[in-house]
C-alpha cells in the first residue's frame, strides 16, 4: 500500500485536481463560450487605467508564465478536454453536422459523439488546444460586452498577449522555445493519433488523402526534437486563423462551401486590428526564413520543420481565408471613416517588403524605392488579393464623401501604396501570366486544385513543387474565384472607366473643398465689430452651409486638398492618366470654375412648377457638389422664434407693428410710391428689398417664391438679445461721460437718421445701373 505521504501519490492526486478545475480557470479567465461570464475581460484592462490588475495578468497569462507551465503539465498526462462544437465558427460547425470532413486539419481525429445525458457534438482538445481555442474565440465571443470608457485597443491585455504568443512561437529570429520539462521527467511530447468516433465523408476530392496524410505523419514522441515542437506554432496559427478568419457572409460562404450556412458575420474594428496584428507578423515571420531555403527546389532536405514551416505559412494557412475575410468587410462593412482599419489591415498584407530584415538598414530617402524584383511571385501568386479587392475599395470610394477628410485620407493612402515604383508592373505581370493561354490542358487542370488549396500538417508530405510562374497564378486566382469565376483586368478599360470617375470626383471634392473654404473665410471677415453691433442687416431667414470641414478647421481644409491632389497624382501614375484626358473629363461633367466667382446652382431646367433636377443636378446634390440657397420664403413677421430672440417681446411687437401697418397702410403706400427722395427713404425702411434676389437663387415655384406684400412695419429687430445689448451699452457709455438717457436717444436716433439718408442716396444712385 502506498503511503499518503508518497510524494509521488501527492504529485498524482494534485494532478488530477489540476486536471479538473482547468476548464474552470480557463472559463473564468477569458469568460464563456455564450458571451454571458466576461472573465478577466482582457479586451478593456489597461495598464495605464488598473496597472495592478494588468501587471498580474500578463505575468499569469505570459508564454512562460504559471498558465502555460499548466498547460504543458497537462499535456504531458495526455489529458483530453471537450470542446462543443456548436461554438465553432459557422462554416465548420456546418461541416461537421453534415459530417463533411473540414479542410482544416486542427479538426481531424477529434469530434467525438455526445457522451451520455449531454447534447451535440464535441471536439476532443489536448490542454495546449482547448488554452487556445478559448483564449482565440474571447476576441468574437466578448465583443459585445459594454466598455465603460474608451478603449485604445493596442493598449489592452489581450492585444498585447496576442503579440507575446506570437513571438513566443512563430519566433522570427532562432527557434521556438521547447516547453520545461515536468516534474514526471521528459518533455512534452506532441499529440497523438486518435481515432475519429464519427464517420466523415471527405469534401471534393481531395480530402481524404489530406486526411491519411495527417494521421499517418502525427509526429511521435522519438521523433526529431524540432518536428515535436513544431506542432505548437501551427496549432497557434490555425487556430488563430480558423476562429478570426473562417467566418464570412452567406453568399460567400454559399459559393465556396455548403450551401446550409445561416451565419451572417458582423467583424468589428477591435477584431479588425487584432488580424492586422498577426498579419504583419506573419510577414516579419515568413520572411526571416534564411536566403538559401527560399528556393522550393532545396527545401526537401536541407530544411528544419520551422523553416519549412515559413516558407508555407502565408499561402498554405492565411491566403484563401483571409481573401474571403477581405472580400467580406469590403462589401458589407459601413461607408464610414472606421473603414480605416480594415483598410491598414488589407495594406498591411499587401506590402510583405515592409517587414523584411534588410529593411532596417535603409537610409532615410524622401523618395520612394523601387520594390525589388525578388517580390514579383509574392504579387502574382496573390493577384486577386491586389486587382480585385483594389477594384472592390473604388467602388467603395465612388460612394463616400471625398470631401470629408478622413475618406480623403483613405483614397490617398491606397493610391500612395499603388502607386510605389514597379508595383503597377507586377501586378501587370501577373495579369499576362494569368491571361496566357493554357497549353497543356488535360495535364493542368487536374493539378489546379492540389496545390494551393488545402492546409497540410506541416510535418507530412508536401506536394511536389511547381515552377511555372502561369500556373501558380492561374491556381491561385481558380483555387479562390472557381473556374467558373469571371476575372476582370485591374488595367482593363472597365476598371480604367472606374477611375477616371473617380479622378472626377476627386476634381470635383477638391473644387468644393476650396469653396467651402473661401466661403468660411469670407464670413469670418464679415463678422467685424460694426456687424457685430447691428449697423448690418440681419438675415432673418438663419440660414447658413456646414459640414465636417468647418469643425475641423481650416488646416483640415488643406489637409483634404493634399490629400486629394496627391491621390489624384497618384492615379495619374499607375493607370498612365494624362492631363489632357483628365482636362476633357472635367469638361464634360461640367466641373469648370463658378461664373464670376459665385458658386453656380445644380443642374436643372425650369419648368411651370418651378426649376426641376437633371440627373446631373442629382448627382451634384448627392455628393455636395453643389446645393440651392435654401431660405424662408413666408412672411418675415410670422417665422419661428429663434433662439437670439425674446419671445415675449417678439409676440409684444409683433402685435405693436400690426396694429400700426392696419392703421396707416394708406399713407405707408402712398409714401412709398413716390418717385422723389422721400419716397426711395421710405422704401428703405418699410420693403423687403433683399427677398426678390434670394428668391431667384431658390428651387420654389415662380407663383410661390414670387409674391411681393405692401409697404409695412416692422419692429422685430428690437427683441433681439444683440439689439437690446447694443443699446444698453450704448446708454452706460453715454451714462459714463455724463449724458442723460433722453439726450443719448435723441443722439442715438439722429446717427440713424444720417446713416439712414446715406444709405438711401447710394441706393438711389445704384438704381439706375440695376437691371
């Protein structure tokens, strides 16, 4: 009998107890599968907000913290916890119900039957896989959690852990760290075979041999050291991979899979820049892959399992998920200025130089480089990442705002990425690769759908490597689009008819860019201090042009103008625009300088009913283009109280003035009809001479804009909390240098009167020139 002092009993027993409270500590870290237990809430805590809290998690949760010591102890026990599958992304749950084998090999030899007494189907996980599996899904299954203040998501636990992981083990300098050995002695050894408990039928042709393959080449515990590690960095990967990226919209999904799925994809900016995250370590990884094992001719022998692993990892593991990712936010995600992060993300994978090694020992150089031939497969073999998703962002573009300065901003940042120096030719290259015609039909197309398709475990038989430059970029754009796909040329006349639109319109946003400007500035300098005091007329009607550019500020409208007329530079250098045909273009649209300087009204003809929109008018309204001077065309006197005004005195005048003009509407008219100098003083004062001009700038019916009311009154001016200032201040100057009140009005009134008698000899003298 062992005694229960035997330290390895204790060992044991504590084992077992470690074993069965870890689906508890893992629940309770990163919050439920349902969404309803938030956990730890990695997403929000912030180092700089609980510095505590956030020093204790990253110790905890570090690659070679206490949790993964955990883990890799519970490994070595060969413990299996169950994962239920109806919390998988949507295309593999809906593989798995319709016992369709998924394509992914992390899925394979695990999904196991219902236990008795519970319900559905459930994924047999090794400690290291279910760590990941919830520490993965915490990013889709917590995101509607409210978040109390502003988050900055590359501040936050979870970003920054993410980060650390991947480091830890997809390392882009030495090998990956092996787990520390346990207290029973040995290392970790990978995961063993397991029998599938349901039967699969393997989806399309192909998949059962994946299948043997994986099951046949599980590395065994005497294997090579580095081939039983490996297999850490590519579980990380794909699970990563398969629960940020194997989620699409139903169409998607109806084309490039089962046609049962019922999952509607909703990815949100935090999710978004988590992607972009490993992206760009993906290619930090990738390429630090030493230069004599980038050839696939020397790969077979020479090659570790890590460095094996880079050269595959973007097209065999990231590639076709991420297309259908992309494609997905392209066209669902809102037309708004957060379609920025999803813009950095599809830039950030279209630029793997960036990441590269010698890129640290480039000098400074305002000019942009020429992008080295050396990444002219890259570009090729992922041409619909660069054509049709560039396709997909134009037409986004025709839909936005360009005067906005954020979409301004957006418009410039791809046409700058686009436009680096031997770019455009790659992608040209790649096209006449693709457009070649097939010579060796029967032979090829058989092999179309073998290479690039299906992820392999990285440690079984690679498929035989494929030279010609025409076939990888004919595989890579059928093993994504289908055979059936129609491939639309990037520099074809149908996507070069798209651009000249949009270097219309960017023309055009520039224009109104420049007039909203010139209109801020104006009535900034027409808010002088003798305005401000009322010795000009109020405009009764409040009317006034605004948008995001006049918050902004001026320096945002300058901003916009860069950003614009450098995109527009841009275009012009990647699709060969020339200033003539860009001059013709404006031309015809009807694009060209205002007449006199005054911004000219939307297209439209007139009609009885007043003037009608054009199609041309509508699409200059639409865009802000242009716009009519919309003003109140009622009676003056009976407008809604604004809010400068005080509406008791409005209501108190209001009655005052129309008992007046009921009174004395026969002398008022006879006044003014005369032709003499106190005919045109009255006329001054008691017509609305300003409405007739406004009326002609207004879309209102003649009938309607039209009508002309008598001679009146009006008494309005004095509620205005402006004119009651005035005045008061007026009186407490007056007061100062010892003027009475009645002096002061009898000084008030006569200033009136001369400024009154001026105004209406210079109206009388510009009369005759007005016609």
């Amino acid at each position: 009998m062992t005694s229960s002092s035997d330290p390895g009993s204790l060992g044991w027993r504590l084992l077992q107890e470690l074993h069965y409270i870890f689906p508890w500590l893992v629940e309770n870290i990163f919050g439920s599968l349902d969404g309803i237990l938030v956990g730890w809430n990695l997403r929000c805590l912030q180092g700089r907000v609980n510095p505590i809290e956030y020093s204790i998690a990253m110790e905890f949760l570090d690659p070679s913290g206490p949790m993964m010591k955990l883990v890799y102890k519970l490994q070595a026990e060969d413990y299996k916890y169950d994962f239920p599958v109806a919390y998988l992304p949507e295309p593999v749950r809906a593989c798995i119900e319709e016992r369709v084998l998924p394509e992914c090999p992390l899925y394979h030899n695990k999904v196991q039957l219902p236990a008795a007494g519970a319900q559905g189907l459930h994924l047999a996980l090794n400690p290291f896989e279910y760590y990941m599996f919830f520490f993965a899904l915490s990013l889709i299954t917590q995101r509607n959690f409210p978040l109390s203040v502003h988050v900055r998501t590359s501040d936050c636990a979870y970003f920054l852990l993410v980060d650390r992981y991947l480091t830890w083990f997809l390392p882009t300098e030495g090998n990956v760290v092996p787990p520390p050995s346990t207290t029973l002695g040995g290392t970790i050894p990978s995961p063993t075979p397991r029998t599938p408990a349901v039967p699969f039928t393997s989806y399309g042709l192909h998949h059962t041999s994946l299948l043997k393959r994986h099951i046949s080449h599980q590395p065994s515990v005497n294997a090579d050291p580095a081939s039983q590690e490996i297999w850490r960095s590519e579980t990380l990967l794909q699970v990563f991979v398969e629960m940020w990226l194997h989620h699409y919209s139903l169409e998607m999904y109806q084309k490039m899979q089962s046609p049962h799925a019922k999952e509607s994809f909703k990815p949100t900016e935090e999710h978004v820049l988590v992607v972009r995250l490993l992206l760009k370590h993906l290619h930090a990884f990738s390429n630090s892959l030493k230069p004599e094992q980038v050839s696939p001719s020397t790969h077979s022998h020479t090659a570790s399992p890590l460095e094996e692993f880079k050269r595959v990892v973007i097209p065999r593991f990231v590639q076709q998920k991420l297309y259908i990712f992309l494609q997905h936010c392209f066209g669902h995600w809102p037309l708004d200025a957060s379609f920025r992060a999803v813009l950095e993300m599809w830039l950030s994978y279209l630029q793997p130089w960036r990441y590269a090694p010698e890129k640290q020992f480039l000098t400074a150089d305002p000019q942009p480089r020429s992008i080295p031939e050396k990444w002219a497969p890259f570009v090729q073999e992922n041409l619909l990442m660069y054509t049709k998703l560039f396709i997909g962002f134009l037409n986004r573009a025709l839909r936005t705002d360009l005067v906005s300065p954020k979409n301004a901003l957006m418009v410039f940042r791809v046409a700058k990425v686009f436009a680096q120096p031997n770019l455009a030719e790659m992608i040209q290259k790649g096209e006449q690769l693709f457009l070649e015609p097939e010579l060796v039909i029967p032979h090829r197309q058989h092999r179309v759908f073998m290479t690039p398709t299906f992820p392999g475990n990285l440690l079984s038989s690679w498929p035989p490597a494929v030279t010609d430059a025409s076939f990888k970029v004919k595989s890579h754009v059928y093993s994504l689009e289908g055979q059936d796909g129609q491939y639309k040329q990037m520099f074809g006349p149908e996507v070069r008819t798209l651009v000249l639109r949009l270097a219309q319109m960017i023309a055009q946003a520039k224009q109104t860019a420049n007039s909203l400007s010139d209109y801020s500035s104006e009535t900034s300098a027409n808010r002088s201090f003798l305005s401000w005091l009322g010795f000009c007329p109020i405009d009764m009607n409040g009317t006034y042009c605004t948008n995001d550019l006049d918050e902004l500020g001026q320096d945002s409208i300058k901003k916009t103008d860069e950003y614009l007329e450098k995109a527009l530079e841009y275009l012009c250098q990647i699709f060969r625009l020339n200033e003539a045909q860009l001059a013709q273009l404006m031309m015809t649209v009807g694009t060209a300088p205002a007449e006199n300087g005054k911004r000219q009204l939307p297209d439209s003809i007139v009609s009885d009913e007043g003037l009608v929109l054009t199609p041309l008018g509508r699409y200059q309204i639409i865009n802000g283009l242009r716009k009519f001077d919309i003003a109140y065309q009622g009676d003056v006197e009976l407008q809604p109280i604004r809010s400068y005004e005080i509406a008791p005195l409005v209501r108190l005048f209001f009655q005052a003035s129309s008992a007046i003009n009921r009174r004395f509407a026969g002398h008022m008219e006879a006044l003014c009809s005369r032709e003499d100098f106190l005919g045109a003083f009255c006329r001054f004062h008691l017509t609305e001479s300003f409405q007739a001009e406004k009326s002609r700038l207004s879309p209102v019916a003649p009938h309607r804009a039209g009508r002309t009311r008598g001679p009146r009154l009006s008494l309005r001016f004095l509620a205005s909390y402006r004119t009651l200032f005035t005045l008061l201040m007026a009186f407490l100057v007056a007061a100062v240098f010892g003027i009475g009140p009645v002096l002061c009005t009898l000084l008030i009134s006569v200033l009136y009167l001369l400024y009154a008698v001026v105004m209406t000899a210079v109206t009388q003298k510009l009369k005759p020139h007005q016609h």
